[in-house]
C-alpha cells in the first residue's frame, strides 16, 4: 500500500507542501485547499495533518463514491459524490478536506508532490 | 419476476411533460396535482402567502387537504386527498436527517387528517424534479401506478395490472422496471403500501431508498393513521420517482458555507460520542428496549405493566450481535451520520406466503420490538423480526398492529372475546403463533384478520355492541384516543406524558412530545405550569421538523458532550441553534426561536381548528382511557401497591390501611382524572386555546392565522 508518511520532528512549517498540493489540485497557492496541513502548535513544532489512506471514510459513504485502487490509495469519484462530507466528519485524523468552493471533498492521493517539494524531508512516500 | 412483461402490460391513461424547475433557497414554489379519477394532471403555483404561513412539508399538506376536503368527508371518498411534501430544508445532504417526506390524508382511523413522516429518497427527489410537494386526488377504476421522471420532465399515471402488491416485492420489481441498470437504481425511489393495507384501516405507506450495499430496496414507513389504507382504495399501487444527479447543493442554497460547516460539525459529534451515548449508529432506536424495562416503563400485557422478566431476551444486544447487519451507512437519506436505520440480512421466514425465503428486514426499531413484542407477551426476536417484516411488506403500522393485537390478548384473556369470535385464534399473551396468523389474515382479509384490522376503536364498539362487552372497563383498557393506537410508552405515571399522548392533534403518537423522562424520572417540571409550558414547547418546537423536511431523532438523541452544563439542556439548545442556522443557510432568513415556534404554532392551531371543522377537535376528544392514566385492575394496582398506597397518603390525604384494593382504586382513579383535568385547562390556557380546546379568535389574530375560513370554524364554538 502505498501512503504518505511524516516526521513532525523535521518540519519546520515553510508550508511548502500546502503550496505544492493547492496548485497541483486546484491551481492556485492556498493552504485551505491543500490536502495536507501544517499547523504550528508551540513554538518550533508542527502538525501535520496527512492521509494514511486507512479507509474509515470507505466505510461511511453512502454511495461508494470512495474507493480504493491497485495500489492502495482511496480516490474519490466526483461524480457520484453527494457532497454529504461524511468523510470529512468521521476521519480519523481530520484528512479529508473540504473548502465551500466545492460541493465534494478532496484528499491525499499520495502523488508526492509534496515529498519533493519539502526541504527537510518531513514528508516521505512508502509503500508496504 | 418476469419485468419486461410487468411494463409491456401497463396501459398509459395519462402524460404530462413539463420543464422541471431548479429550487431556489429551499423551494420550487410548484405543486404538481394529479387526479387519478378523471387522470388530470398539472402545475399549481403555491402562492407566496401559503408559503409564508405554512413553511412547506405538513404545513403544505394541511393547507391543500384542507382546501381538498369538506366537513363530511371521509377517508374513502375521492375528494380525500393524499398530499407528500418535504420542506425547504429537506433534501441537502449536509447535515443528519434531512431527507424526510411528510404525508397527510383523511384517516380512516381518526377521520380527520393525520400526518405522518417518513425516510427515504423519494422526498428529496420529488423536490429535485421540481416539486416543492405532490397532492393525489380521486380514485382509480383499476391498479395505476404513477411515474415521474424528474430529469426528463414527464408525469405518467400508468395502469399497471401485473405487479405484486407486498412492498418488499413490488419495491424491487418498480426499482428494477425504472432503473437502466444497476447503478441507475439509487436513483429511483418507490411508494407502496402493500396487501394488509387493503384489507385493514391500519396501512401504511413504505417509502424505498435503494441500499448499494446490501444491493435490495430498503423499506421506511409513513407509519402512523392509516395512509395506505387511503392509498390502496384510491387503487394506486405504486408511485415512481427517479431523479440522477443527486449533488450537495441542489437547493441553492442561500449559505452554502453554513450549511457545510453545521453538517460537519455535527458528523464530528456523531463519529466521537455516538458510541458513548445513545448507540444510534449501531442499533438505531432499539436501544432503549432495556432501559424502557429498567424504568418500568416498557408496556407489556396491553399497557397493564411497564416491565417483564423476560425482556432480556429481546434486549438491544441480541439484535446487535445475532442479527443487525453492521458497520453499514444506514442513513434513509444522504448525510445522516445518525444513520438508525438498522437492517438484518437474509432473515429466513417461517411463516406465511414467503415462508422460506431469505428477506432483508428493516429494523427492528424500539416501537416494534415494544409493541409486537412485550405489550403482546412476545419476548423471542425472530417473532419480533418476522412480525416486522410482515407488517411492513403488507403495509400496516407496526405501532397499531402491536396495540390492538395487545389490546384483543387482554379481551381474550378475561374472556370478553372467545375462540368463536376469533375463528380458532388463540389470542392468549405471548402466543406468538396466533400473532402471525392474524398478521397473514389481515393480508388475506380473512377471519378475524379483518376485524382485528379496522383498529381498537371500532372493535371496542363492536364487541359491546355484538358481543355485550362491559362498555366502561373495555374503554378503559383499549389504549387508542381519537381513533388511534397509542405509541408503545406506557405513561400512567407520568401526568405530563399523558398530555404528551392525550392533547395531541392527530391523537396517541408520541412524535409531540415525550416528557417521561423529564417528568417522572428527573422531575424537572413539578407544577401545572411547568407541565403545560413543555406541552406548548415541545409540540411547537417538533412540529418545526414537519415543517421543514426533517427528521428529529438528530436533536435529541445526541447531545454536544457540555449540554448538560447549558441552561435547558433538554432542549439541546446547540442542536436548536444548527437549526436555526440551517434554515438560514437555505431560505436567507434568519430567525430566532421565538419565530421558529411561532412558525409551528400558526400550523399547529391550523391544525387543531381543522380537527374541530372535521368534528373531533374539542375537549372531549382530548380525553382518554385511564388504562394510559393509572391502575384499571386490581393486578395493576398489586403490581406497584407501594407507589399507589404512598400516593393515595401522600398526595391525596387517603389513608390505604385497612381499605380494599376497589376502594384504593376507585379514591387513586378520582385524584389521577382531576389532575389530567387540572393540566389539560393550564395546557389550553397556555396554548391560547378556550377551556373547550378552541383556538381563540385573538390567538389566531396574533398569530396572523385569522383566515376567514377558520374564524368561521372557531366562532361556532366559542361560546
């Protein structure tokens, strides 16, 4: 399975990131439309906000709008979603993001953009 | 099931094409009409007043009904109509509950209107397909069914002789005739009533929703006062709607980002305590079988008794572990995070036509596994089940057939009815053979099927007039007022619940208010006062949800974790507030509330003088049996001597020593009946009502309801 991981250790909250993932997913730079988050809790230190692709918000959709693909990434069908945010509420670790500009959701497909984008390397693709 | 013959032998009787509307904040502000004696159909505009007095769902419903109908309408006559509506809220997808249809129509139960709510996709669809509500009036010669495309814009009344009736059947075999192929069918939902709802003033109408997982057309049922017995004499068999292209917005909403931001916040709420509190999500409402015992107040033997040793055989968990098919998004409409609609797979019959088969039954919800259950003396789960599954394929109210099934057990126990009234049955409690033949013959319209099935209080009638049934004791223990059943709560030691059942519009359903808890148990409304304030509230503030599509179970049976430390935490005053911006986020009109009761109270009295015009809307239809108040038999009075003995010293000043049960009887009877006496004159005074249940003329003023055609009504009455 392949997924994102993190070292909230390493991140020193450049929010490159966020950057990277807005402008890939939605063209423009805007952290609230960034499938990942960064979030300064003390001083120095990061949250993380990331998708472990564990399939909760599989579990809770109504029209089997999320699935999971070959290599373990969870995709969202726009198409059949309707925009319930079910997802959004139930995730586990606050992943699935949503932004009032659209009436679907929008997650983490671990293209890794974001990985190569970080400068300290707090942001890893694996694959198990 | 042989489909494509099914459709070949369908005779079109009528078409209407038409430009589907896009709601605008909530509404399409369009009615689509359909009269199936005559086949019109066509395009109401619903005016801007109507709109602003009655909001939309059972405001719409009463509106039109009322317009329908004359003072000597009954049920069966063609004028009587059947109106489905959902409200400006209904349909968005955002937030739990908001998928809910509300059905109003003549009652052949109570003959005046009722109104019951109901899950599933077809309300959202039909707002979809540009109607803001559906009225279907007249009375077909042959079965019809009526199909609306919603995205083509065509209307087609179709007679449709091949069909099966049960909705179990009828239900997949519409969705699949409908649908183009299997992906299609989520977009497809159907209304059946099925075969008992013919034979028997009990029906109800299922709404489907079509489960993608489960892959079958899940039933939900406008359960209460008899629509699909209207339903079935008009000779609709089904109604079609099919709309594809479901998305988040489809009501243009004022606000969406309110909207989004009140549904996810409360999907959080469910996701972190639902398993903490009320189980919704894991076994919906039957989570309160065993609390219900543990309080005393579950009704078990026709309401004589509220707990029963053996209820832990039907307790929440033996549903949740053997049977309830889990870990499924049970919602009835999109974004119900509540999701209560429990399911259990390929439960094998053993009874009736379908003896055998593998079925998916919806449920069993806490009313069901109460009323055919523990009021009946049933205490096995796959009884309860099977009952379920019969009552809703056949198209009867769980609720009804529980109670009056009791209610003929206790006639037969004192041998008020015997085995040649009944043809065999043994109606003894617990008998739950005998339960599920008379189920299977009311769907054949046979026997005593037939009898038991016109309701209890037709039967109370009869068995006095036929059988020389001691007239004061039967209406002493059959538990219906206005006509019909009671819900499966058994109130007599809570005064304000009995007021919660008894100062009802549409008579006993606990949909109004239930207050036990608050009354009885928590003791947060002692006095007279406080009682008939939270029969004004709570009535006011539930009838909001009729009005606007949604459903209630998501005010109350979560609550945020610090509502306990807010000033009425029964109120939930943070979910009254989601509301109130929900409303908002789709109409653009922000009220507070004050408004929001205002707006149920202008329904609610219009309501009330409705029943009065159809001549069961004053103080003495507000009365009921004291078998819902206190003890009618020495047995009751044994079962919780202690409690009535320290009341009788306590409250009445009667001292029991030495005194026969009669005696403690009859002085406890006179105290109780004077209370509900007492609290029905401070619930009218606060509802603005005359000591007689009359809407004043200066209540309806200030309410802007001084419409000349109720003036007229109440005027009658006055003095």
């Amino acid at each position: 399975m392949k997924r994102l991981v993190k070292d909230e250790n390493l991140c020193i909250g450049c929010g490159k990131c966020e950057e990277v993932c807005s402008n890939a997913f939605f063209r423009e730079s805007n952290a609230a439309k960034s499938c990942v988050r960064v979030q300064e809790i003390e001083e120095n230190k990061h949250k993380l906000t990331i998708c472990n692709q564990c399939g909760k918000c599989i579990e809770v959709c109504p029209v089997q709008a999320l699935t999971r693909d070959s290599k373990g990434i969870i995709r969202l069908n726009k198409k059949d979603c309707v925009g319930c945010f079910m997802c959004v509420g139930f995730c586990p670790d606050n992943a699935m993001m949503q932004h009032d500009d659209y009436i679907e959701p929008f997650k983490c497909i671990a293209c890794g953009l974001c990985v190569k984008s970080c400068p300290t390397g707090a942001l890893k693709i694996v694959e198990d | 099931m042989d489909i494509l013959k099914m459709k070949n032998s369908h005779k079109l009787l009528s078409e209407f094409i038409y430009e589907p509307k896009a709601l605008y904040r909530g509404y399409t502000d369009k009615t689509l009409y359909i009269n199936i004696s005559d086949n019109t159909i066509k395009e109401k505009d619903v005016p801007q007043k109507m709109k602003e007095k009655f909001i939309g769902g059972k405001g719409y419903g009463l509106r039109y009904l009322w317009d329908a109908v004359s003072p000597t309408t009954k049920w069966n006559d063609p004028e009587n109509e059947i109106v489905v509506a959902v409200g400006p809220v209904g349909g968005i997808t955002q937030y739990a509950g908001t998928g809910k249809s509300l059905i109003v129509s003549i009652s052949p139960l109570t003959d005046i209107p009722i109104d019951s709510n109901v899950g599933g996709y077809f309300g959202p669809f039909l707002k979809f397909s540009g109607w803001d509500a559906l009225e279907v009036q007249g009375k077909a010669e042959k079965d019809v069914i009526i199909v609306i495309d919603g995205n083509k814009g065509i209307v087609r009344i179709e007679e449709a002789p091949l069909e099966d009736v049960d909705a179990h059947l009828l239900g997949e075999q519409l969705t699949e005739m409908y649908a183009e192929n299997e992906a299609d069918k989520r977009n497809i939902s159907v209304i059946t009533a099925g075969t008992a709802a013919e034979n028997t003033n009990i029906g109800v109408l299922n709404f489907t929703f079509y489960d993608v997982r489960r892959k079958v057309s899940r039933l939900k049922q406008a359960g209460r006062g008899g629509i699909g017995t209207v339903f079935r004499n008009k000779r609709i068999k089904g109604i079609v709607c099919k709309f594809k292209g479901v998305k988040g917005d489809l009501n243009h909403p004022y606000d969406q980002s309110i909207i989004n931001k009140t549904g996810i916040k409360y999907h959080k709420e469910i996701a972190q305590n639902d398993h903490l509190q009320n189980n919704m999500r894991k076994i919906g409402t039957a989570n309160i079988i065993e609390i219900m015992d543990e309080y005393d107040l579950l009704p078990v033997h026709n309401f004589q008794y509220g707990k029963h040793p053996d209820t832990y055989k039907i307790k929440s968990t033996v549903f949740i572990e053997k049977y309830c098919t889990q870990n499924m998004p049970d919602g009835c409409w999109y974004g119900c995070s509540m999701s209560c609609a429990k399911a259990v797979d390929n439960f094998k019959l053993k009874t009736g036509p379908y003896k055998g088969q593998n079925v998916c039954v919806d449920g069993p919800e806490y009313e069901n596994a109460a009323g055919l259950g523990a009021n009946c003396g049933i205490f096995d789960p796959e009884v309860i089940l099977e009952l379920n599954f019969y009552c809703d394929t056949y198209g009867i109210d769980t609720i009804s057939y529980g109670t009056l099934t009791a209610f003929v057990m206790e006639c037969y126990e004192r041998g008020i009815i015997n085995k040649d009234i009944t043809e065999g049955l043994e109606l003894n409690f617990g008998n739950a053979e005998a339960s599920l033949e008379l189920i299977h013959q009311m769907s054949r319209g046979e026997g005593f099927g037939k009898i038991a099935g016109m309701g209890i209080h037709k039967m109370k009638k009869l068995f006095v007039e036929k059988y020389g049934a001691d007239k004061d004791f039967l209406y002493d223990i059959a538990c219906e007022q206005k006509g019909l059943e009671y819900s499966e709560y058994l109130c007599k030691e809570s005064l304000a619940q009995q007021g919660g059942y008894g100062l009802t519009n549409k008579g006993p359903q606990h949909d109004e208010a239930w207050l036990i808890f608050m009354d009885m148990v928590n003791n947060q409304i002692p006095t007279f006062e406080d009682k008939a304030e939270a029969l004004h509230y709570y009535p006011m503030f539930r009838t909001w949800f009729g009005l606007l599509g949604l459903c209630k179970l998501p005010w109350n049976d979560i609550t945020p974790p610090n509502n306990s430390e807010t000033d009425e935490p029964a109120k939930v005053p943070e979910h009254v507030n989601n509301y109130l911006d929900l409303y908002y986020g789709v109409t653009g009109n922000r009220i507070d509330n004050n408004e929001m009761i205002r707006q149920s109270e202008r329904v609610y009295n219009f309501q009330r003088v409705f029943n009065i015009r159809m001549g069961k809307g004053l103080r003495i239809n507000d009365a009921t049996p004291y078998r819902s108040m206190g003890p009618v038999t020495k047995e009751e009075y044994e079962s919780r001597q202690e409690r009535y003995d320290k009341q009788l010293r306590e409250l009445v000043g009667f001292n029991p020593e030495g005194k026969t049960i009669e005696e403690k009887i009859k002085t406890l009877r006179a105290y109780r009946e004077d209370q509900y006496e007492k609290l029905t004159d401070a619930v009218y005074k606060r509802r603005g009502w005359t000591m007689n249940g009359v809407p004043t003329p200066e209540k309806l003023r200030d309410l802007g309801m001084d419409l000349p055609e109720l003036l007229e009504v109440v005027e009658k009455h006055l003095n």
